[in-house]
C-alpha cells in the first residue's frame, strides 16, 4: 500500500487553477523532492495532503485514509518558522504543541507528554536547550526544533516545507543529515528550493508547476550525467527531465551540458 | 498618603487599581503576543458607544459598555478570521462609528450630561463596591480560563495554522482571546480611560516580554508591574493633585525609558 496517493487531482483558488490532474503515489520510506517555481503549487499540494484544504476534483488517501483521520500519522513542518521570534516560549513548550488532544491532564501537561517531547528533541540533537527561550536560537536550530515538534506524535510521513530557507550552508547540511537518518523509519517528503542539496538526498522527485512530472532518482549514477570526482550531479539535467522550461536557481541563461566522467 | 488610606475611596481605587491592573498584564500579554494592540484599541473606543447608550436608558454603565464592547469583539473576530488583510480597515471602522454613537446617545440625554472626561481619562477615585465585584469577577474568569486552557491559548497564540491542523478550536480561542480583551478594556477603562488604556495594556507588557521565556511567567511579572505602576500612579496623583489616569500612564512610560536606559542591550 503506498503512503500517499494522490489521484487525478485537481485544485483552485476561486478563478485560478493551481493544480491540474496531479498523480502521485509515495512508497513508504520514500525520501520525496517537490521542486518548482514559486505560485507552482507546491504549498498548495502539501496542504491538501495535510487535509487542510479539500480537493475540487480527485481523491487523496494518506496511509489508506482521509488525510484529516490520518492527522496524528503526519508530522508536519511549515515554511517560514522564524517569524513571531518575539514570542516567550520555551523550546519544549514549541515541542508539547504537536501532542494532539486525546488524553489531557487538567491543566498544563502531562508527564508522558514532557517525556515524549524531551524524546523528540533528543532525536533532532536539541534536547540540551529545552528550557531555552525559542528566540534565542539560531534559525537552524529553531528548524530542527520545529522537526522535533513534528515527531512528536510518532509519525509515519514527515512533510517538510522549504525546511532550510533561512538557514546558512552548514545549517543546511546538518538538516538534511537529520532527515536522512530519520527517513531510516519514516517516509519524507519535502519542498525545496536548494534543488542541488535536496537532490542528493531524495531518492524520488517531484517538479509541479500546475501539472506534476515525475522521476525515480534513487540510482543518481546511472539518472545523471556526474561531474567532478565528488559524484555531484547536475541539476539542469534533472529540470529537463523533470520539463521545466529552464532552470530558477542557476545563473546561466542556455543549460550546459556535461560531459558523464 | 497615609492618611489618605482612610477614605473609603481610596481603598476602593487601591483595590481597583490591583485587579484591574493584574487582569491588564494577563490579557494585555495576550494582546501583544497576537498581534491585536490596534485591534485593543478599536474595541476600548468602540465601547464608548455601550456608554453613551448605558447612559441615555439609565443602565449601569459597565453592562453598557461591556456589552457593546464584546459586541464588537465577536464582530471584529468574524471579519478578521474571514478576511484577515482587511483587518485594520474593519478595525478603524467600528472604532469611529463606535465613538460616534456614543457621542450621540449621550446629546440625546435629557437633563444633565454625563462627564465625557471621566471616561476618556478615568475615574479610578469614584469606584464603586458594585464595580469592585464586576473587576474581581472578571479577574476570578480570566484567571480560570488561563488555568485550564493555557496550552491551547499558547498554541493559537504562536502558531494558529499548526494548532488548527493538531486538532485545536482555533476560531474559539480566537474570539475568546478577543472578548476577554473586550471585558478587559472595559474596565480599565475605569481606571485610566480609553484613550489611555492602550498604554496600559501594553508598556507593562513590553517590560515584562524582556524578563521572561515563558507566556505565564511573562503574564505574572506584566501583571506584578502593572500594579506597581498603577500605585505608584495613584500615589503621584493624590500628592501633585494631578489627573489619575494620565498619572499612571507617564509613571508607567518613564518607568519602561529607565529600563530600556538600563537594558540597552534588549531593545528592539
């Protein structure tokens, strides 16, 4: 049974399509890629997994669910998560917040739950700064604490929108080590903008732009023309494959070519 | 001073001064982590038409206002949850139209008109026991409300699309968070008026941002130096003579200037 299905989809905002006749279906630990331009509707499918918004024509099923019974299934990480920096919380409090409702004490938390979530922090490397104010922290660290909140309820999908768009180089690295050693358990999914880093850890990816291509990368030898002796590959080739017109995150105007080693 | 603590009034303005103070560092923490400061002060305006119709058909004039102001909270709440980037625009809105009827209830009066003054700036030396009980009940509301749903007005309050999809009744917390404010105004009105109580809602609060890592711990301490501020208000107003409510005001802004003098490093 795949993880998520998603079959011909389709979605708009009032007059504007955003999605058209997507197919999608993701394997259980799959390390997925969502590439695309900006407006794509890249977002807009991540939320329509999540249940946040409901599907005009088509049908998703999340772990053989609807996606709003498969909730406590998904952890979820948003875009933009160093906004409201302000705010006077602790990071483990960030943390409890991805508890869903179920068994509750009174008031404030519970033991299990401050156990669970010290748990999270300790599988993304943060568990030292639990009582730390989030806003003290770096974006990269506030990211990973993000990804704590998200494993809190054990989940078997993680979705993860532009994860590292705030970070720096090595932020970004360490994130994508995190995920790959996660993704040992549980399926990911993500939204990118770094297409050449993302690529080297995903094994499938995805290019929407209002429609959806496709392309299995799990065997990057054999998928792309490698450059250099460090087996990096070329991103332009992979947006060709994938049908973008031409490449957003390089300079040159006409794609290059490379030669394979 | 000391002999001032014999008059009835004045213990009433003290104990006023407390409840309201600490209900103001509560919700006013409230308001500043969400955003709502402008929407705090359209409903303290907008409540000045509960006033004038209070006034023009002989009700107390808390209920007045406390009605018309939660009034305009659940109208703001659906608006702004429907079409958040019009929200100021709504919020400028009921604030004028709000002040306007109060203005006009109030010119319909017959006989003697009420002191426009006494609300604009405050009143805190006529408390009445009735008042007394309405600021204690409500800071008895607020304080049980903050006990048993803090998790889920944290969870609204930092991240409102991520409480939504772990199953929290964000469009209640929401109202909630927006009515309590109302309630709140309405009776710092009493004490410092409306025009000041955005002042109050929100230096004590700022202060207390800087001292804090917590929301409740942020909630106490703004809740703590409100009251000093507020007494220390009260005490200005009765040695210089001076109006009460704009007292306290300049006490608490010269009182948040000599902090960030002495915390440089926290500003911004």
């Amino acid at each position: 049974m795949s993880v998520v299905e998603i079959t011909d989809l389709s979605f708009s905002y009032e007059k504007q399509t955003v999605l058209e006749n997507i197919n999608l279906k993701v394997e259980e630990k799959d390390f997925l890629a969502i590439i695309g331009p900006n407006g794509g509707g890249k977002s807009t499918l991540l939320k329509l997994i999540l249940g946040m918004y409901t599907p005009q024509k088509g049908n998703i099923t999340v772990l053989g669910k609807t996606p709003k019974h498969s909730l406590t299934q998904i952890g979820y990480v948003p875009q933009n998560t160093n906004v409201n920096t302000d705010f006077p919380i602790k990071v483990i409090e960030v943390v409890m917040m991805g508890h869903v409702e179920g068994k509750r004490p009174l008031f404030g938390y519970g033991k299990h739950e401050e156990v669970c979530a010290l748990g999270a922090l300790e599988k993304v490397g943060m568990d030292n700064y639990a009582h730390t104010k989030i806003g003290s922290l770096s974006g990269g660290q506030r990211q990973r604490v993000m990804i704590a909140r998200a494993l809190c309820t054990h989940p078997q999908i993680l979705i993860l929108d532009e994860p590292t768009s705030s970070i720096d180089i090595t932020g970004q690295r360490e994130i994508y080590e995190l995920l790959k050693t996660l993704n040992e358990h549980i399926t990911i999914i993500v939204v990118s903008h770094d297409i050449s880093v993302i690529l080297e850890y995903a094994n499938k990816a995805t290019h929407i732009n209002k429609t959806l291509s496709y392309h299995d990368i799990s065997d990057k030898t054999q998928t792309f023309h490698t450059h250099g002796k460090d087996g990096h590959f070329c991103e332009i080739e992979l947006l060709q494959m994938l049908g973008a017109e031409n490449c957003d995150t390089c300079e040159e105007e006409i794609p290059t070519w490379r030669q394979k080693p | 001073m000391m002999e001032a603590l014999q008059f009835e009034f004045m213990q009433h303005a003290i104990l006023a001064g407390i409840l309201v103070s600490f209900a103001a560092g509560i919700i006013g923490s409230l308001i500043v982590v969400n955003r709502m400061v402008f929407l705090a002060g359209g409903i303290a305006h907008t409540s000045y038409g509960g006033i004038g119709l209070a006034v023009y058909f002989g009700l107390p004039i808390f209920l007045g206002a406390s009605i018309f102001a939660v009034g305009a909270a659940l109208l703001i709440a659906a608006l702004t949850l429907k079409k958040r980037h019009r929200m100021d625009t709504f919020i400028g809105l009921i604030w004028a139209v709000g002040m306007a009827i109060g203005v006009i209830f109030v010119d319909l009066t017959p006989g003697y008109n009420v002191d426009l003054m006494s609300y604009l700036f405050g009143s805190i030396l006529a408390v009445s026991s009735e008042d007394l009980y309405f600021m204690g009940g409500l800071l008895t509301l607020i304080l049980f409300i903050i006990t048993f749903w803090y998790r889920d007005i944290l969870a609204v309050s930092y991240d409102s699309e991520y409480a939504a999809l772990r199953d929290v009744n964000v469009r209640f917390f929401y109202t909630l968070i927006l009515i309590l404010s109302a309630l709140t105004v309405v009776v710092a009105i009493k004490v410092v008026g409306l025009i000041l109580v955005i002042a109050m809602l929100t230096i004590p609060v700022y202060i207390a941002e800087k001292l804090s890592n917590s929301l409740f711990s942020m909630m106490f301490i703004s809740g703590s130096i409100a009251t000093l501020f507020t007494l220390l208000g009260l005490w200005t107003s009765y040695t210089y003579n001076l109006t009460s409510g704009a007292s306290i005001i300049i006490v608490s802004a010269v009182s948040l200037g000599i902090f960030l003098l002495f915390n440089k490093k926290v500003i911004l």
